[in-house]
C-alpha cells in the first residue's frame, strides 16, 4: 500500500504549555505546515511521562504495595533509582484495573482539537496524535522483585490497553487518529543497564508488539517512538551506536500485524553528531512503508548541530532530496527565561540525501522531569 505518512516533522509528543488547548494552538500555528498530526502536549501531570503511570494507575491498585518511597529531598525523583518502588502485594496472582486514566485525558483533548480544528485553528487533514507508553516504560516501579512482580502487572497491563484501545477508537473518529507507541525503558531494558530487569528483555518488548498493535483499527496511523529517555538528562544511556533501534525497528515493522505508518530513533548525543558509526545501522534498517523520523533536533547546539547529524546521517545511502526544518522550541524543554522563542525564519532547508523511506527530523522529547 501507498505511505501514509509524508511529513517532513514529527512532534513526538509533550509540549512546553500549559494546557491542552495552548499547546494546540501553538503546535498548529508553528508546525502545522510541517506535521501530520499534533499531540496535545502532555500537559499538567503528564509532563512527567510515566511517572503518570506509577501514580495515576499503578499505585492506587488495591493490588499493589509500596514498598519505598522515593530518597529525593525535594519529594520528586531526581533520577530513576529515585522513584518509588512497588510490589504486588503478598497472595495476589492477578491484578486488574478498570480504565486508564491517560486514555480518558487523550479524549477529552479530542474534543478541544476538533473545536480548534472546525474554527480554523488546526489545518483540515491534520490527524490528533496519541502517545501511549508500553508496558515495560509504564511499569518501571517494579524494582523489588522485577522476576516475580512484572509479570503479573505486564498481564493485567496488556488486558487493560487492550479495552482501553477499544473505548479510545471508538470515541474518536479512526480516521483522525495516530497513536505512537512510546519505548524509553524497553531500549535500556535491552541494553542491560537496568539494574532492576531480570532476563527476557527481547520479549517484554517484542510480546506486546505482536499482541498489542494489531488490536489497533487499521484506518488509524500507527507508529513507534524509540528513545532513550531523558531522566534527568538527554540520554539517560548513551548507545554505542543505533544497532538496536534498528532491531527493534524492523522486528516491529515485520510482526505488528498491521501497517506501521512512521518511526521514530532518537539521534547521538551533540559529541557523536559527526560519528559514522554511531548512524551506520541505518544501512539495515528495513522500514516497508512506514515514514522513518531521527531525532536530530537537540536544544544544545542549534541548526550548526543539526546540521552535522543530518549530513552524517544523510551520508550512508543515496535518495531523494530531503528537506529538514528545525523545530523552534521542544516538548519539556524550555530555555532559561522559560519563553518560547517564535519558530526561525530562513532556515527552511538542508539538502542531503535520503533512503526511500524517507528520513526525516523530529525532536527528541522525553522529559528531564520525574518518571
């Protein structure tokens, strides 16, 4: 089938505002020539990421103990062996939980996005993005007894994104909807730097692709969002190279059981931009139709530095012409007065090559708030 996404940007989700509706109006008036769909900015407790998972859902569930509460001074977690720690409680085999709450906020942001986009505000054909965390990501508090706990929450986790799925698609229009599986843990499950995992990494992150995507209406837009996190820095692990990504990439191009329609791998750190190796990988990746977004657009060193990783990058195959334009401002990064400078004018191309699946820019996203 033809591609279905074609954009030269992608917002990867949260967005620095101070609710849905600004958030919106801002995406769409700076990028909405550029995207195919906009988020609604991962507003108010959400900015933290999972941490919204750990203390919306997972903590409240009868179910659940917990066992430690974080170490940080201040209340919030400064890093990701600062966030509480919970167990399933002693005797319980099964957990459940009702609903989602995250799915409840991406509805009702949807009424504000299509109020914006029937007034004019958003552009007509722009899709409403939702980003999702998959389960290891949602799941991270299980510290104590990961072996044990995980995969009792993972099941009660899978049957709850499951129904939740159902409810969202039928609340909003599949037509209008792109939804982006969010991966930040599942990388550095992967990696073997989570001192808390035990083995089966592979399946944590491949089991939910093969059960969870294909549950997904294929009119909707799906993607997937690699990355490395965030907490409390860009990246949280530092690759030796984009190997992985690319594994996991084609693993779940391969066996969603549906169209894969973009995907997304987060870029080096500004010290690897001009590292070869670092994007060689690249060579291997086997995207099908699906729109293949890098995250190369860092709020540290400017068009220079994005400059030096899309040529990198850029350099490994021969294609078409690409055009890059950089995002103004990113999701949960503000600068140091905390204003959003206006969206650059006469930075509108960089002209490098390109596989046929199309790689393009997108901001790397995760927050260096508490997770």
């Amino acid at each position: 089938m033809a591609r279905r996404v074609n954009s030269e940007l992608l917002l990867v989700g949260s967005l620095p505002a101070d609710s849905t509706e600004t958030a919106l109006r801002s995406a769409a008036g700076f990028f909405g020539d550029l995207v195919f769909a906009l988020p609604d900015g991962e507003t108010g407790p959400r900015a933290g990421w999972v941490s919204y998972e750990r203390e919306r859902l997972v903590r409240p569930n009868e179910g659940i103990v917990t066992l430690r509460e974080t170490e940080s001074p201040t209340g919030l977690p400064r890093h990701a062996y600062e966030t509480p720690v919970f167990g399933v409680r002693p005797g319980v085999t099964e957990l459940h939980w009702d609903s989602w709450p995250r799915i409840d906020d991406a509805i009702e942001s949807y009424a504000i996005f299509s109020k914006l986009r029937s007034e004019g505000v958003i552009p007509a054909g722009l899709r409403y993005q939702v980003g999702l965390p998959f389960p290891a990501s949602a799941l991270n508090a299980f510290k104590a007894d990961f072996a044990h706990d995980y995969p009792i929450a993972e099941r009660a986790f899978e049957d709850l994104v499951a129904r939740e799925l159902q409810r969202l698609t039928a609340a909003i229009p599949r037509e209008d909807l792109a939804i982006q599986w969010d991966m930040a843990y599942e990388t550095q499950d992967l990696e073997g730097v989570l001192a808390w995992t035990s083995e089966g990494a592979w399946e944590r992150f491949a089991g939910p692709v093969t059960r969870l995507t294909p549950l997904i209406p294929e009119p909707v837009l799906v993607g997937y969002h690699l990355c490395y996190g965030t907490f409390p820095e860009w990246p949280m692990y530092e690759a030796r190279d984009m190997g992985l990504m690319v594994r996991m990439a084609n693993f779940a191009v391969a066996y969603s059981g549906r169209t894969v329609d973009w995907l997304h791998l987060a870029g080096p750190r500004y010290l690897r931009s001009e590292d070869r190796s670092f994007f060689r990988p690249l060579t291997d990746l086997e995207p099908g139709d699906a729109r293949v977004f890098l995250g190369v657009v860092l709020p540290i060193d400017g068009t220079a530095g994005l400059r030096r990783r899309v040529a990198v990058h850029t350099g490994l195959r021969r294609g078409d012409v690409l055009r890059v334009r950089p995002p103004a401002w990113q999701g949960r990064y503000r600068d140091h007065a905390g204003a959003r400078p206006g969206r650059p004018r006469g930075q509108t191309a960089i002209i490098a090559s390109r596989p046929s699946a199309g790689m393009v820019s997108s901001s790397n996203h995760l927050p260096p708030s508490a997770r």
